[in-house]
C-alpha cells in the first residue's frame, strides 16, 4: 500500500528586488555608452552597427528582466519542514526553528503610475529572516490583515504555520 505525503504546496510570484528600476537603470547605461561610442566614430559603417547594437542590447535586457519577472517559487510545507524551491537553490527550513513568523503589506512601485500591492511573509530562524512575498488585490487587503483569507497562498502557509506553531505566529504588521 502506497504511503500518503502529508505535504502542502503553494506557488508564488516572488520577486525580492524591484526588477522595473534596474530593467530602466540598465537600459540607460547601455544607451548613453552607444550613444557615446556613436558620437566618437567618423566612419558610417561603425555608426550603423552601433545603433543596431543599441537596439539589440535593449531588446536582450528588456527581454532577460521579462523572464526575471516571470519567476516563480514554489513553497511546500508539512507536519516537519517548510521547503522553499527558487530556480538558484532549495532551501529547507525546519518548522520548530522557526523562532517568529509574521506578514505585512507593502506597496511597491512598478513603472510608470504602476503601483502594485504586495503581501510579505517573514519567518524568522534564529538571526536569519526568510521573505516571501506576492502580489495582492486591493480587495483582499482588509481580510489579509484579519487573518481571515484563506485563498491568498502565503497567508495558507501563514495559517498552516499558525496552527502547528502558534507560539511564534505573531500575526499582521504594521
């Protein structure tokens, strides 16, 4: 008889750093040195190939942060440990050394009047704090900091933390 696993999983958009700024930040560096190298050059061939080059290298980074962007993780979680799976590395993190587990809302500007409501789980081990964040909807902001939704993925893992560790489940955050 096959042995049932008693294992949770949920999937998130993580994205520990604001990937749009240095999507913009690399773009502008990569146009001013062309430009730079463009007014330098006499020959018209050299100019054509570096403004080709501008728009090749700009297509290659907007395209390599769209995939960045993309990234997913996925978290599965039982009765022992809490499994963090990034494209990098695995990460396991036993569910009694969790010393604080608490979650927040934040807002996180993405472009241009693009501004995106996140959630923010923290589980603190030891001296070491793990973030997991997602996007949110705005209607689900008043049930997330009471704790009642249920259908946002990290506050299932929160909930699931909570019941077998209320010791350490702090809760909502300002």
């Amino acid at each position: 008889m096959k042995q049932q696993k008693n294992t949770n999983e949920i999937t998130i958009n993580h994205h520990p750093v604001n990937y749009y700024a240095y999507c913009f930040a690399a773009i502008i560096i990569w146009a001013v040195l062309c430009l730079a190298v463009l007014m330098i050059s006499k020959n018209s061939v050299m100019q054509i190939a570096m403004i080709v080059l501008i728009v090749i290298g700009m297509t290659a980074i907007v395209y390599t942060f769209s995939k960045i962007e993309k990234r997913t993780i996925t978290v599965e979680y039982n009765s022992y440990t809490i499994t963090i799976y990034s494209a990098r590395k695995e990460t396991i993190i036993a569910l009694s050394d969790i010393t604080c587990a608490k979650y927040q809302i934040y807002e996180e500007f993405n472009g241009y009047r693009d501004i995106v409501k996140k959630s923010e789980l923290t589980l603190t081990v030891g001296k070491k704090d793990y973030f997991l964040n997602d996007r949110i909807e705005e209607k689900q902001i008043k049930s997330i900091k009471s704790g009642s939704n249920k259908t946002v993925p990290l506050m299932r893992l929160y909930g699931f933390i909570a019941a077998h560790c209320s010791d350490v489940a702090v809760g909502y955050q300002e």
